[in-house]
C-alpha cells in the first residue's frame, strides 16, 4: 500500500525526470538557448479511491499566470495505492471519461 507522502514523491520524482527530458529536446528556434530550465510542479493533488491523481505545470505559469510559461497536454497522472505505480490520464476527453477509464481497469503506465 502507498501513502500519500509517498505517492506525492514519486509523482515529483516523474516531474523531474520529465522536465529533463524536456530540457534535452533541442529547437532550431534562436530563443531556444537562452530560455529558463523546466521547473515542474504539482499544482494540485485529489484523493480517490484507487489512489491520487495530480496535476500539473511549470512553477513559472504557476507563479506569473502568463500563459506563455504554460504546458499543453499536461495530462493529470494518477498514482494507485495498492502498487505504487504511475498511470497517464489524457486531455483528450473531459477529466471524468479518465477517470471511468482507470476504474474499468483500463491503464496507461507512466
């Protein structure tokens, strides 16, 4: 069983190891160099049966509101707690679509 001090620090631990990616991804653009490191944030966490799910952003957008420092497709990843594991969601579809999804045990590792 996961607590949600655990689950909060493997969703963080996923945010770090995603912002690395992120930052690695080259760009011909000529801003691309000189533009902040990703710094990426819970921005908030709900609790549910199976588990947790959370939600994320740039602790820039966070701090400013300025849209441009924002993500697109920022899905909210779920962390279950019975096997600790990380599970994707999706933006296509309103955040209750997902969630039906996840309970018929339809799942999307992270």
């Amino acid at each position: 069983m996961t607590d949600l001090p655990t689950a909060r620090q493997r969703m963080l631990d996923y945010l770090h190891r995603s912002g690395t990616r992120m930052d690695a991804f080259g760009s011909a653009l000529p801003q691309y160099k000189n533009r902040p490191k990703h710094e990426l944030v819970i921005v908030e966490e709900r609790e549910y049966e199976f588990g947790w799910m959370f939600f994320w952003n740039t602790k820039q957008f966070m701090e400013t509101g300025d849209h441009k420092y924002g993500l697109i497709g920022n899905a909210p990843v779920i962390v279950d707690r019975t096997d600790g594991q990380l599970y994707l969601t999706g933006t296509a579809h309103h955040l209750d679509h997902y969630l039906a999804e996840y309970r018929r045990g339809l799942r999307h590792p992270a």
